[in-house]
C-alpha cells in the first residue's frame, strides 16, 4: 500500500479522535489539563495503530496475500528500488551515444515492472526472474560498463569487452521485456476471454434478430382480381340491337308531326323528344306506340 495514502488515512482517523478524547477528559471528566492531553495522545496513538491494521488487513484481503508473504514481497521491492537507483544512475553515465535510445528503453521497461508490482505485490511471482536474475545482471553489467569506459585510454582488449557487453546488455534488454510480458500475461488471458464473451454476445443478438425476422408473416397481395373482358361476339350483338332501336325510333319520329327538337344526353348518342303542339298529336302518338 503506498505508505503516504496510509499516512493520511491513519491520521485522518486519530487526529479527530484525540482532540474528541481531550475535549471529554477535560470538560465531562474535569481532569487536569496535562492528564487530559496524556489521554488525548494515548487515544490517538491508538486509534493510528488500529486503523493501520485495518488499512492493511483490507489491503491484503484485496490482493489475496497474507502478512507473511508480503513482508517478504516488501524486503525485495525495498531492494530493488535501491538497485534501479544505482541502475538510473550508472545507465546515464555511460559516453556511448548510439546506445543512448535502447538504454533509455531499458529503464523504462525496469520501472514499468517495478510499480506494476508495487502497486499490486501479486504480480511479484510472475516477476521473479526479473528480480533475482536479470536485475542484478543488468546492474553489474552496467556498472563494469561505465567504470572501463571511462579509463583515458584503451586497448583493443577494452574496446573488445565493451563490445561484448553492449552485446550482451541488448539481450538482456529483450529478456526484460519478456519479463514484461510475464508479468502481464493474466490480463492478456483476462482480454481475450472478454473479447470472446463480447463476440458471443453479439452473435446470439444477430441470431435472435435473423429468427424474429424469419417468424414475422409476409404481408398478402391485396390487388384487386381483374374483371375478365367480355367476349368479342357480345359486344358485336349489342352494338347491333343500339343500331336497330336508333333506326325505329328515328322512324318513329318521321311519322309524328310537329317541330322536332334534339337534345344532347350522351358525348356519343343523340336521343330525339317529340314536342307536341296540340293534344290530338299526343293522344295519337300514345296510340301509335300502345298499337306497337
């Protein structure tokens, strides 16, 4: 847990608890003011150290560790803090330009694992062989590096040993990010299960959609049924029983005396209404058609 948080927390609970204590020792009880303070402390100091081991008890229960094992997960951060101290120190000591890049590179990584696992002290045995191997071999390495090329002068035996260490401190570079990855290696676990959960999901939605669309009925055809046409000799007949009933009645007219008047009362047929002038036309006219 980082020590200033926990600093905060525990004062934020004693602080309020000794001043509460005194203000009851000095005012409801009535005792002296010194034995009141002595009590304002000892409350205090009391309630600091509970609520530490309630900070931590719930700091461990969080991570799954006991006390034991993060004493020892504690002792080795501490260790390797002071290590990458003098690693931080030493890398950027050394005159070697080109190299500049992949040492910068090189600490970033080391600082990445070391707050990973300071921030969650679990991680620590996924990070082992970082801590107790290739830690300490980058911190010689690095070391021997910077004292030899400081010398004023060398030889091609210097030249050569600082090749080779350059060499070698590159693979061990790669060997830290490996590390890396190591220590990441159950979220990387953790995201793949999720994305595959998350492609479950969104299958069996495309499925339940592709099923409702595949249940709903298709609307029916409601056009209206065409009315079939009449056959050719029918309308040949009819067209022949109008010309008759024109033709009488156009005879019809020519028999009846008096004014003839037309009116038009079709775009297409001409109907003609007998106007009678006197009764006896009309009376003989209504015969006429009676007698037919």
């Amino acid at each position: 847990m980082n020590p200033f948080l926990s600093f905060l927390i525990r004062s934020a609970a004693a602080i309020p608890a000794a001043v509460v204590i005194w203000l009851i020792s000095f005012f409801g009880l009535e005792f002296p003011f010194l034995l009141s303070s002595a009590a304002a402390l000892a409350g205090g100091a009391l309630i600091y150290w509970l609520a530490g081991i309630f900070s931590d008890a719930r700091f461990l229960k969080k991570h799954g560790l006991t006390r034991k094992e993060y004493r020892y997960i504690s002792k080795n951060l501490d260790e390797a803090k002071k290590k990458i101290s003098r690693l931080n120190k030493t890398l950027f000591s050394i005159r070697h330009f080109p190299s500049i890049k992949q040492r910068i590179e090189l600490f970033r990584v080391i600082r990445k694992i070391y707050s990973m696992t300071k921030k969650e002290p679990k991680r620590f045995y996924q990070a082992e062989r970082f801590y107790f191997s290739h830690l300490d071999s980058i911190l010689e390495l690095t070391e021997k590096y910077a004292f030899i090329s400081s010398q004023p002068k060398k030889n091609r035996e210097l030249d050569e040993a600082l090749y080779q260490t350059r060499e070698t401190l590159s693979e061990l570079s790669k060997a830290v990010e490996k590390d890396l990855y190591q220590v990441l290696s159950n979220d990387l676990e953790h995201l793949s299960f999720e994305i595959d959960v998350a492609k479950h999901s969104i299958k069996t939605a495309n499925d339940i959609k592709n099923e409702a669309r595949q249940s709903v009925p298709l609307p029916k055809n409601t056009a209206k049924p065409e009315v079939p046409a009449a056959p050719s000799h029918f309308v040949h007949t009819e067209t022949n029983a109008n010309k008759r009933a024109e033709e009488e009645e156009k005879t019809e007219s020519q028999q009846q005396t008096g004014p003839r008047y037309s009116i038009n009362t079709h775009t297409k047929e001409k109907i003609e209404i007998p106007i009678y002038t006197t009764r006896e036309e009309r009376y003989k006219a209504e015969n006429r058609r009676s007698n037919r």
